[in-house]
C-alpha cells in the first residue's frame, strides 16, 4: 500500500516568506508527528497529531510555526516569517494509534533551503 | 522524562566485520516500547524493529540481531558480517505507555560506515 508521502520534496524560499509543508499519512493512522532534522543532527520533534487534535505543541520552535490536520488525514505545517535557521529537513510520519506498541511510518520528508 | 542515549556518534568498519550499535534508554514507565530505525543516505527512515518491555527475548533477522536487556536498560543492535548496504545512520527510539510519554524520544543516531 501507500507509504506517508510529503509535498514539494525541496523547497527553496526567501527569508521573509511564508511556507505550507504537507504530509498525507498512512490511511487509517491516528497518529500524524512533525519532525526537523538539521543537516547531519538527529531529530527534532515539533508537533503530533491524535486524529484532528494537537495535545501537545510545546515542541514547535517558535510562534511562527503551527501545524493543522483535517479529515484525519492530510496535514500542513506552516512556517511563517521564514528564518535563515529554518532551514532543514522536514519530516513527517505517522502510526496507527498515537499510544501503544505501534512503530512510526515516516515521509521522504521536505528539504527546505531559506536564503 | 524519558531519554535515550547513543553514546557512538560514528562507527567506521571494513566489510564482513561485525558491529554492534549502543542503545541505553531511561523512563519512569512500567510498559514501554523500543525501536530501531535506519536512515541510508537517501534520507528516508525505516523501521527495522520494535520491542516491548514484557519481552526480553532477543531477537535474530538475517544479519541482523537485537539484544534487549532491562536490567542494564540497553537494547543494543548487532550487524553480523556487514556489507557496504548496511551504511547509514541507525536510530534508537522509545515510547512510553503512559501519557505523558506516548511521544517517542529518539536518540541522537549512530552512523554506520562500512568501507569495502
């Protein structure tokens, strides 16, 4: 079946502008998380997901980023007011219940270069 | 809080030797979950293994072998005779069974360079 896939793959913004990151999760995950990953580091969580609701967004960098998620399904995350440091990998990935013994499924993820 | 530590940033071995990568991980819950995930250099992270803490049996796939110890709080990944494929970033990963922990935490990668 389909794995998690990610729009656009790369993503080349100016410092100032605002961008909208999506992920279409596994049909039938619950679980939908947000990652970062700076070159050559490990990953960084910003957000997840039960079904339409965010419990917990204490991870997200700043109040320039902020997550939605619709129908159970397909999500975005917006980086407003785009930073030189914002620039990284972006990953998404998603589980079929957000507790339990369930592994994540992860994205090919988004690259994003801001000049 | 939970945390999981890879104390190997990287790892360099020739082709056919064996490779263990180090996991120690800390939580204050009773039921919890472990994982392994690859990441290759074409970026894409992959599940390779999950483990609960009820079951201490070690696990063997192919090359590849998983040894699970909650006494030492370790769940250690050995490659046996490694192969150039096996090059990649390895990452350890927790996840609580209570809801303060159900976001896993991942260790900060292992990665693994196999020269030929």
């Amino acid at each position: 079946g389909a794995g998690v896939s990610q729009s656009p793959s790369n993503k080349v913004t100016e410092k100032g502008k605002d961008v909208e990151l999506r992920c279409d999760p596994i049909s039938g995950h619950t679980a939908l998380y947000w990652y970062r990953q700076r070159l050559g580091q490990g990953l960084e969580f910003l957000i997840y997901f039960q079904g339409n609701s965010a419990p917990d967004k204490s991870g997200l960098p700043s109040d320039r980023f902020s997550a939605e998620r619709t129908g159970e399904s397909v999500s975005t995350l917006t980086i407003q007011r785009t930073q030189q440091e914002d620039s990284a990998v972006y990953l998404c990935a998603s589980s079929l219940m957000y507790s339990g013994p369930y592994e994540q499924y992860f994205g090919p993820g988004t690259r994003l270069t801001v000049t | 809080a939970q945390k999981v530590t890879q104390a190997q940033t990287e790892i360099s071995v020739v082709e056919k030797e064996d490779v263990t990568l180090d996991c120690v991980y800390e939580t204050r819950d009773t039921t919890y979950y472990l994982f392994w995930y690859k990441q290759p250099p074409s970026g894409e992270l992959v599940f390779l293994i999950r483990r609960n803490s009820f079951d201490e049996q070690n696990e063997i796939s192919g090359r590849y072998s998983w040894n699970f110890q909650k006494s030492t709080s370790s769940f250690n990944f050995t490659i046996t005779a490694s192969q150039v494929v096996d090059s990649a970033v390895y990452f350890c990963a927790l996840r609580g069974g209570s809801g303060g922990s159900y976001i896993p935490t991942f260790g900060r990668g292992t990665s693994l360079i196999v020269h030929p």
